[in-house]
C-alpha cells in the first residue's frame, strides 16, 4: 500500500493545484463605485500601490474548482467574476490527456483575463528580479509547552518583499504548531504543482511516532526546533514562496490586518474585553463576529504591566482569534471570556488587528495579548 501511495503522491494525483495572479492598483480609482472611473483602472502600472490577488484551486481529478477575487470566494465551480466592474474570467484549459496516467496527472494550463487583459501568474514572474525578498531573518526561539501538553513554536521573521520595485517591510511573531508548518508546506506544493519550482520547495521536518519517541523531551523538541528554523528559512528563500497567500496567513499575514500571539504563563492576560456590536437603522443592537475585542490594558496585581502590554503586540481594538489554538471568531462574547479565564496555564492566545508595531516599544505601550474581562 505504502508503493501505491507513495507512487500516486509522486504523480500528484488527487492533489490540488493552486494558482495565483497578483497585481497592483490606484485605490482611489479601484475602490470607486464609478463604473466608468472603474474601467479606467490602471492594473499593473506605475504609481500602483495596493496590492490584488486573484486565486485559484483546481483539483485535476475531482475538477472541483474554487476562486477567491481579493478574499471573496465565488460559488464552487465559478470562474467568471467581475471586479470593481470589471469583467474577467480564467480559463482551465486541457494541455494533454492522451491517455489515463495524463488525466491522472492532471495536465493543465491556467489563464486570467481582467478587462480584456492577460495576467501574469505569479509562477510566470520566477525571473522577474523586480520581485524579490532581501533581508530575510528566519528564528523559531522558543518552544513551549501549553494547556493540555500541546507543543507551539514561536515564529519571527522579517523580511522586504520586493513587488514591481516597491518595496514593504514586514516583521512577524506569532505561535504555531508542528502541524502547521506540514499544512504550509502542503499548500506551498500546491502552488508550484506541475512547475519546476515544485523540487525547491524543501521538505519540512519528519513527523515521529510517539510510541517510539518522547515528544516532550528536551532533546526532541531542540532538535525539531532547530530543524524548523532551518526548513522555514530555505522554504522562503525559495522564489515567490514568501508572497504566497497561505504563507503570509501561516506568518500571520493577511491583506490589511496582522496575526500575532502570546503566552500566559500565569494569571490573566492583562487587557480588558468588550463586545463588539453594530446598530441598525432602527437603533437595534447586532451581533458582530468576532466578538472580543481589546479596550483597554491592565496591570497585575504589583501594579505592573500585565502580559499583553509588556509584549508589545497588542494594540487598543485588536480582537481575539485564536484560545489554545482553536478559532473563536464565531463564538459568543461570554464563551471567549470564559474560555480566557478556565483555560489551562501556559496558554497561547492569538490576537488579530490592524496595527503591527514595527518594533517593540518601550515606557507606557500598548502591547501584545489579551485577557478575560476584569470587573
């Protein structure tokens, strides 16, 4: 059984396939309700400044298909989309299946046409130097043990990502699981399935059998840190991989907002929460998720800056995502707090905003974690 799985893997069969067009555009003309204004949009041209993405997941063997126009989804199976009123479309196109290992195989070629023009996928930018990364700087320092024995590694990386000689910087703290860096590198694959790129892309750390190994040796968990580091550092020296979507997602990047985490060793975590909410316009009060969102930062109880503000993270309206690792962005308000509050010290708690500190401040800062709501 291993032969044949181990063969199909080989193959790529059953494997989804990722692709990505990236272009840049003037705001003030894309984020337009002028229809006009709106097909006057200068894609790919000088002075651009934000940053669209196009996505698309095909599964050659179920020919399941999935596109995502600048992070909204489009029903399954859907490839005409319209943009700012602009028309486009992406066409999967049959490059050769002659015979059943070919149909398997999945041999295809990908196109997307926005307004009448041809995009550049991003695997068709490997050459282009004016698409780069430069001052890399890949650690995994810590590793902790949290909650119910769960291992998380905290991940720091800066970086400049280089688009079209526009340059960004970027610096990124977040907690994350070995089963995360296995999910990275799976859809890494994806996203270079049937390119030759596909042979660079590294292959992470083995997964142990723990019947064989103690997973929470010291030994174990250095030298499983120490290979980490080194994976994810030559896996982003790899081209494009770094402005891959589900990269930045796994650095606890997005569009405009930043993913960040800290642990609670003990106590709480040092912020006061409030419920978000909207009204309508009938006054009416309206649940709005995720709900938990920080108001203010408190000391402990020497009258020091608690966690979330000594980390340096963390800012005013940041929201939490993440309690042990389990999403809570659809849970009600009360449930996050009393997960905060009975949750098991260490506890890793993940946080979503639309500030990210560039480096971490000193004196009186807002800061990194959050905590359950102090009455």
């Amino acid at each position: 059984m291993a032969m044949f799985r181990n063969l199909g893997q080989s193959l790529g069969v059953g494997k989804s396939v990722i692709r990505i067009w990236e272009f840049r555009c003037k705001p003030t003309e894309t984020d337009s309700e002028d229809a006009e204004a709106a097909s006057n949009a200068n894609i790919e041209g000088e002075g651009t400044t934000e940053m669209k993405r196009i996505i698309l997941h095909h599964n050659p063997l179920t020919k399941d298909v999935q596109v995502t126009v600048d992070n909204h989804e489009l029903p399954p199976g859907h490839t005409k989309f319209k943009w700012s009123a602009l028309p486009g479309y992406i066409s999967i196109i049959p490059v050769s299946q002659n015979t059943w290992m070919s149909r398997l195989n999945g041999s295809y070629k990908y196109e997307c046409v926005l307004n009448g023009q041809k995009l550049k996928e991003n695997n068709d930018r490997i050459n282009d130097e004016s698409d780069k990364v430069s001052d890399l700087i890949v650690k995994i320092p810590k590793v902790i043990i949290a909650g119910d024995e769960v291992v998380w590694y905290k991940v720091e990386v800066d970086m400049k990502l280089w688009f079209n000689n526009e340059c960004t910087s970027y610096k990124f703290r977040v907690h994350r699981r070995f089963r995360d860096f296995r999910y990275v590198y799976s859809r890494a694959c994806a996203a270079f399935r049937h390119t030759h790129l596909l042979g660079s892309v590294p292959t992470p750390p083995e997964r142990k059998v723990k019947i064989l190994e103690d997973h929470f040796a010291p030994e174990f968990l250095e030298r499983r840190r120490c290979d980490l580091e080194t994976w994810l550092r030559r896996l982003l020296m790899v081209p494009r991989v770094a402005s891959n979507p589900d990269v930045e997602t796994f650095l606890g990047g997005m569009t405009t907002m930043r993913e960040v985490s800290i642990v609670v060793h003990s106590g709480s975590i040092g912020v006061r929460l409030q419920q978000k909410g909207t009204q309508d316009d009938s006054g009416v009060a309206a649940s709005v998720y995720p709900q938990a969102e920080v108001q203010e930062f408190t000391n402990d109880k020497n009258g020091n800056p608690g966690v979330a503000q000594q980390s340096g993270l963390i800012g005013i309206g940041h929201i939490v995502s993440k309690v042990e690792g389990e999403s809570v962005v659809t849970e009600r308000y009360d449930m996050i707090v009393y997960k905060l509050k009975t949750a098991k010290r260490p506890l890793v708690v993940h946080f979503i905003g639309y500030r990210f500190p560039v480096s971490k401040p000193s004196g009186e800062t807002k800061g990194d974690d959050g905590d359950a709501k102090e009455e």
